[in-house]
C-alpha cells in the first residue's frame, strides 16, 4: 500500500526488506500483531529513572507481546504490550525524516535498509519544541529483520550521557 508510512518513506528502499518486515507496514487499517518477547533491563539509577518515564516494559525471560498499529491522518500510533506493560508511541512523517513521539519527547530516526533488515538509530530529539543537545539522546540499536520465516524485533535502547542499557527487548510477531 502506498499510502501506509514506512513503505511511502522508504520508497524503492522498501522492496529490499524481507517479506515478513514489509508484511508488518502494509497496514491500512488497525492490525494488531502478536508473539513473544524477552525483556532485559539495566539497573543503574538513572536507566531505571529513564526506563520508568517512558514506561518500559519491565525484564522478564519470555512473556506475550502485541503491537497494535493504527493509521492516523498524519502517521501512525503504535501501542507495544509486553504482558501487562504497554506503552505508545506515534510516528510520523515529518518533512523529509520520520519522527517517533513519547508523551512530550519527540524523536528524529534515521530509518534505513541495510543488510536485510530496517533500522531505527535516533539521530535528533526535542522535549515539547525545544531541542535536545546530542549527548542527552538515547543510543538506539533497534532493528527488524526475517527468520525462520517470522518477523523479528531486536530493540536496545542506552541511556544518554552513561551509555548504560536502559531496555532491551527482542522477539517475534505474526
């Protein structure tokens, strides 16, 4: 569908992907995707401080994910649950990059095709409209791939200024 937002954004980028990662972005309505995932978590104070702002799900070996994406006039929303912890997110288009918002913080993700796979790195971020300096954003090491015949998430997420691991979760959708 050329109207759902990875594929318009990524343009002829999209058909490099595996059939199972473009599967996941065709939507043109709310869909709903289930699997399993394992969460870890890092344990110093501040990616505790910073897992629980943006409500992280909390570290547990194996527990039932779902993602739930829904087209809106300007992006999608996606709501990510991890057992019984959910968190949101929307994504957009937003000039020439796409942006992913969590409450008041808004982040700019150089989303690109390499080596069978989409990748999400964080390149800019804002807390309302103001910008945030280079070294307070997150290291995002987020990827989706294809194995086993299955839609694959690994999602690692850094603290700001530490670098200490604040969330990392991986798993499979269908």
């Amino acid at each position: 569908m050329t109207d759902a937002l990875f594929p318009r954004y990524l343009g002829a980028d999209f058909a490099a992907l595996p059939g199972e990662v473009q599967a996941l972005h065709r939507i043109d309505g709310t869909v709903t995707w289930r699997g399993t995932a394992s969460v870890t978590r890092g344990t110093s104070p501040w990616a505790r401080l910073i897992a629980a702002l943006f409500r992280f799900p909390k570290a547990v070996a194996e527990t039932p994910v779902t993602v739930t994406m829904t087209p809106q006039p300007d992006g999608e929303v996606w709501v990510r649950q991890f057992g019984t912890s959910r968190f949101r997110s929307h994504l957009r288009l937003n000039g020439d990059r796409i942006t992913e918002r969590f409450g008041p913080f808004t982040f700019d993700l150089n989303l690109h095709v390499a080596a069978d796979a989409l990748h999400f790195p964080v390149t800019a971020g804002r807390i309302g409209p103001i910008p945030l300096p280079r070294r307070a954003l997150p290291i995002s090491i987020a990827r989706e791939y294809a194995a086993d015949g299955r839609f694959r998430f690994d999602v690692a997420i850094h603290a700001p200024l530490t670098g200490a691991p604040i969330v990392h979760y991986k798993g499979w959708l269908a």
